[in-house]
C-alpha cells in the first residue's frame, strides 16, 4: 500500500506540489494547440481506457489511503487525472502538460464536473518544478511515441515519486494505430490553417517490447513489471 502524506482528507486543487506555474506555453506550430478538441476527442472516444488497470495496479485493494497525491504526466485533456479524481475524493490529483489549449479542455470538464481535489499545470515533463518525492503515484499514457528524451523523462520520474511510491506506464504497441491520431491531426491542421510545419512527428514511435523494458533498467527500482494486452504493453515500477 502506498504511504499516506499529511494533507487534508479533501485536498484542494488549489494546493500544488509544483514551485511555480511555467511559462512553458506550447508555441502555435504545435499540433496540440492549433486541433487541440481533434485529439481531446481521441483520447476521449478511440483510446483505450485503462482506468481500471491504473486502479488496480496502483492500489491493489481499489481504495487509495487519504491524501495521496497522484501525478499525471502528459495528461493532455485530462481524462485519467478527472476520472481520478471523480472516483476518489480523498486523494489530490495533478495533470501535467505542456500544451495550454489542451490543459483549458481539462480544467473546463473538471469545473464542469465540479471536482474539486484535481489541478492541472503548465510544465515540461522533461524538467519537472517540484522537490522529490513530492508524489505516491505517477501515471503516464502514450508520452513515448512523441517524446524523444524518454530515459530523462523515466529518470523524472523515479525523482518526484516518494519511497515506496508506484508509476504506471501504458504505451502503445504497433506504429499504424498509434500514429492514426497523429496524422489526422496533420491533415487536419493543413487543411483549416495556413502553416505547414509543426513540431509533432506524422507518425508515432513504438518501442519493442525488449526497447520498452530497457528504459526502467537505468534506475534503482525496487521492483519493475512488464506486460502486453493486445495493443498496449504496460510498465508498474515501484521506488525502493
């Protein structure tokens, strides 16, 4: 079980683990900004939901202790760190992403849902503002197939989790599906705005299966699980 931290039973969104709120606004070659619903809606309807496999891999009896602070990584529109949050009013959740347009989309359906233990940040997950082992629980979605520094982000995590504490990594397996979003967001972007060029890729990385497990193997993990179920494989780390 992961250890309790000395918060309120309700923890308020408005308390942050994080020093600062960036000034790391995506620029607008970003496809994130410029079609920010088109990928808000792919999370929200095509992507695997895998709340229930984050649930039990995080808190094996399903009921997270009063208090634990959770962490989201490249939460986009914000649909694990809600669900979250909705579930289990006792725990504080934050979401961290670098893209503003998609962080308005999840503070929107988190005020609309008025759910008040869940906050969301504008951060660069590659250099995280916080102290460490500032969180009991880390969870991260399809970060991989754009992000290019993935060790340092691995390395980012394993820093903010606390003692004992557990990360959850869920990655898709197979380049076409992965990158299906990807370039629907290209065709769209070039079709309702005039620049040609962004920062994302057109198709998505995919590690193997051997790739994937090498990134944890840097880090003194107290224990690392590795697994596949259908298009996914999944990572459950936990800090020693």
């Amino acid at each position: 079980m992961l250890p309790n931290v000395d918060v309120p039973d309700r923890p308020s969104a408005k308390r942050s683990a994080f020093t600062h709120t960036g000034s790391t606004s995506e620029s607008t070659d970003s496809l994130f900004e410029r079609v920010a619903w088109l990928y808000a809606f792919c999370r929200e309807r095509l992507f695997r939901d895998d709340t229930d496999r984050i649930i039990a891999a995080l808190w094996p009896n399903r009921s997270p202790s009063s208090g634990v602070r959770v962490v989201e990584l490249g939460c986009g529109p914000g649909f694990y760190s809600r669900k979250l949050a909705q579930q289990f009013p006792q725990i504080a959740v934050t979401g961290v992403d670098r893209s503003e347009r998609q962080l308005c989309w999840a503070r929107e359906r988190v005020n609309a849902g008025r759910i008040n233990n869940c906050s969301f940040e504008l951060v660069n997950v590659l250099s995280l503002p916080c102290a460490d082992g500032s969180f009991d629980a880390l969870i991260a979605s399809r970060i991989f197939t754009i992000l290019p520094e993935r060790r340092r982000a691995v390395a980012e995590m394993f820093r903010v989790l606390r003692t004992g504490g557990r990360c959850f990594i869920a990655e898709p397996r197979y380049a076409f599906w992965a990158s299906i979003p990807l370039f629907s967001m290209w065709l769209l972007a070039s079709v309702i705005h005039s620049g040609n060029g962004y920062r994302e890729p057109k198709k998505a990385t995919v590690l193997n299966s051997r790739a994937f497990e090498q990134l944890f193997n840097h880090l003194p993990w107290k224990s690392v699980r590795v697994w596949r179920d259908g298009r996914y494989q999944y990572a459950l780390c936990e800090k020693g």
